[in-house]
C-alpha cells in the first residue's frame, strides 16, 4: 500500500493591525500658520510665548469632547443659540472666532475635514461622553484663596478648560473626598514610591489638608510644630502651583482598584513646571510617566528643559537597550516593584516632541539631537539656546584673555636679603 504525501498549506496568521497615531493638522488659526502634528504615547510641544501652543490644545480638547462642551455649558445654563462666534469667545476666550477665516483656515483630524464653525454647534449623536481631560496653565485661578471655584463662578471669556477643570477640582474635594480632612499624604492615592519625592521636594514634610473651621471648605498647608494651618496665600509659589496639579492627578488616579477614569484617554497639561525647583519638576515628571503608564496618552506644553532632558534620556534609552535600571537611575527610584514596573511600561513608549514658531509651520523635533543642522532641534527649541550662548561667549572671553601679551613682573627680593 502506498501513501500520498499531500501538504497543507499553511494558514495565513493575521495579526491584528496596529493603530495608526493620531493627527491634527491646523493652518492658519490665530498666529498658527502650519501645524501637521502627531501624536505619541507623550507629545511635548515646546516655543515661545504667544505662538498658539494653548490655541492647538484647547481645539484638541474641542475636537474629540464637542458635544460633551456643549452640555457642560447647556448644565450650567449658558445658551450660545447657535452663534458660532459666541460659542468660540465662550470656549477659548473673546475675540478668538476672528481667528477663523473663512477663505484660508483649516483644520483635518485623523484625515478628516473639520472646522471651527461647525465645532461650535452639537451634533446629534448620543454618545456624549468625555475623552480628554485638560489641565490648564492658569490652574491656580481654581484656588481663589484655597477655595475651590465651581464653573459658575467663571467669567463669559474665561477659558472654558480652566472653568470645566476648577469644576472637576471642586467637585472632587467637596463630594470624593467629602469629610477627610487631609489630602496630601493619602495612603490610597499614588503609590508610596511617588509620595516621597511629593512630600520631600514639595511640600517639605507639610500636610495637605481641608479646614472648614469658618464653614467654608479651605486648603491649608499643616506644618509640623505649627497648631493652625498654614493658608493659601502664606505658601511658596511653587505649592499654590502644583496643589490644583495634584488635585487633577488624584481624580485621574482614582482610588480602588480603577487605573483610569472611564473614557479619558487623553490628558492634557499646560505648563506643568510652573513655579517649581528642578527637583520639583522631576518628581512632576515622575507623575506623568504614572499616567503613562496608566494608559493615557498625555500632551504637554512646556518651557522647561528639564521636561526635555527626560524625553531625550527616555529616547537614548530605547536606542542603546537601556533597561528599567537606567530609569530608576535617572528618577533616583528604589530598588521595588512598582518603579521595575514603571520603568519597564516607559521605555515600551513613543515620544515626540514639536516646536512652535511664530508664522512659520510646526517642527517635529522629536530626536533633540545637539548636532542637528536645525537650530530648533539643536537649541531643543529655544531651551538651551541661552545656555549655549553663554558657554561660547565665556569660551571666546577665556581665550581672548589667555591670548593677550602679558608684562613680566619682577621678582620681589625676600626680607632680609641685601645681595644684589
């Protein structure tokens, strides 16, 4: 008996595609000429002054949560009666719906179409769910004094991210939190391995706590050998910037067992060095890498070359097989678990970073490379343009002075020697 071989061919292994990243692309929107910006696991965008970095955030923000801004403000009474340009004065401030033109301004996310008009009226979907959650630069104005301001309290023209997030802050300490009396250290919120760097460069061993002594919930600072609290006002600069910070960051991180809110997948945070020391900005740093690390994809805008040199060492790790240790290392984290963990989830991750001008189109500069031919990139767009300068000027006054003839001068004959 014989037998036939017959081969079967092998079936085809489909892998499941990968997700292209996402894309806004702006032109021409306020002093915005040409944005085409990716998007990575942490984007940084990076540039002077008054170049529409809040501008490209704050139409993020309103591209992927149109309808639920449109109910926020329909909850709290503020009707647009489709004026698009009242909305648009709501949303980002007044005046910014002539930013629009008609004839030149575009806007396209992920390929599609969009533009500001039509963003300023709701669709009919029922899904009206939040996906980003914005953390702006003018977070301390959520604070009046310790107090937290609900919406309402807000101005027409202030910025609707910072009145949605001093809502979000305020509803967090007078319901979540509700009678606890101390905030900061929690036992339940950031692992124990992020507390100490919070409690050693920022709140230098004080106590974040609720005083409602004169019926009115306030932030104060419990400093030790202190019996009363220290008030809002009394603090270093960099504690009124980071206590809203933080605030945003507990009710990112919620207590129990959730990593993440549900449907924010996006977090947004301007200025995140504000005020601060750079150990300060590092221990912020070691924060956003938990929301990495979460899952969240997060966009900062920044002007701090600290912020920088993480993303560059983050990226040199990845191309020269840096391991976990190395970001321990870098963070000063011990030898556990979770910062093993944490350093494994950060190098998994992609970096990118842009650089705005003014009037001219958005750089990626994600590889900061010294030597590039770009100043942008090389200066790390603008960050360490200074510090260059100087230390080529003081190389050109070192040698310009080493290089100057100098005059002799005579020996000093010793006391009590007459010989000639």
């Amino acid at each position: 008996m014989t037998y036939k071989i017959v081969s079967m061919p092998m079936p085809k292994i489909r892998r499941p595609r990968q997700p292209k990243p996402d894309m806004l692309q702006i032109q021409n929107l306020g002093p915005i000429a040409q944005a085409d910006v990716t998007f990575g696991d942490l984007t940084v965008i990076v540039g002077p002054q008054a170049t529409g970095k809040s501008i490209f955030l704050q139409t993020l923000k309103l591209v992927l949560d149109r309808d639920h801004i449109h109910d926020t403000f329909k909850h709290h009474s503020v009707a647009f009666n489709g004026d698009s340009a009242a909305f648009l004065g709501g949303y980002y401030g007044k005046g910014m719906a002539a930013a629009w033109k008609d004839d030149s301004s575009k806007l396209r996310w992920n390929a599609k179409s969009l533009n500001l008009p039509d963003l300023a009226k709701p669709t009919k979907t029922r899904e009206r769910k939040e996906s980003l959650f914005f953390i702006p630069a003018q977070r301390v104005m959520s604070l009046a004094a310790g107090v937290t301001q609900n919406f309402g309290q807000f101005n027409y023209g202030d910025p609707y991210t910072l009145r949605y997030f001093s809502d979000a802050v305020h509803d967090l300490l007078q319901n979540e939190f509700g009678a606890k009396g101390e905030l900061f250290p929690q036992p339940n919120r950031l692992n124990d391995t992020l507390r100490k760097p919070i409690n050693e460069h920022l709140f230098g061993g004080s106590k974040l706590a609720v005083d409602a002594s004169d019926f009115t919930k306030r932030l104060v600072l419990k400093v030790p050998g202190h019996k009363e609290g220290l008030p809002f006002l009394a603090w270093s600069a960099g504690q009124r910037e980071f206590t809203p910070l933080l605030l945003g960051l507990y009710w990112l991180c919620p207590a129990g067992g959730a990593s993440k809110r549900d449907n924010i997948d996006w977090v947004v945070i301007e200025e995140p060095e504000m005020g601060l020391h750079p150990q300060g900005i590092a221990t912020v740093l070691l924060l956003v890498l938990e929301l990495l690390r979460r899952g969240y994809k997060v966009v900062l805008s920044t002007h701090s070359p600290v912020v920088l040199d993480m993303v560059w060492a983050l990226q040199e790790f990845k191309q020269l097989e840096g391991t976990e240790g190395d970001v321990r290392a870098l963070f000063e984290l011990p030898n556990n678990t979770y910062a093993k963990d944490l350093g494994k989830e950060i190098l998994k991750k992609d970096y990118r970073v842009y650089f705005f001008d003014r009037d001219q189109t958005v750089r990626d500069i994600s590889k900061l490379d010294p030597g590039a031919a770009d100043s942008a990139e090389s200066q790390w767009g603008g960050l360490v343009g200074f510090s260059s300068r100087t230390g080529d000027t003081i190389a050109k006054v070192v040698n310009r002075y080493e290089s100057k003839p100098r005059k002799k001068k005579k020996p000093v004959a010793a006391e009590g020697n007459t010989s000639p």
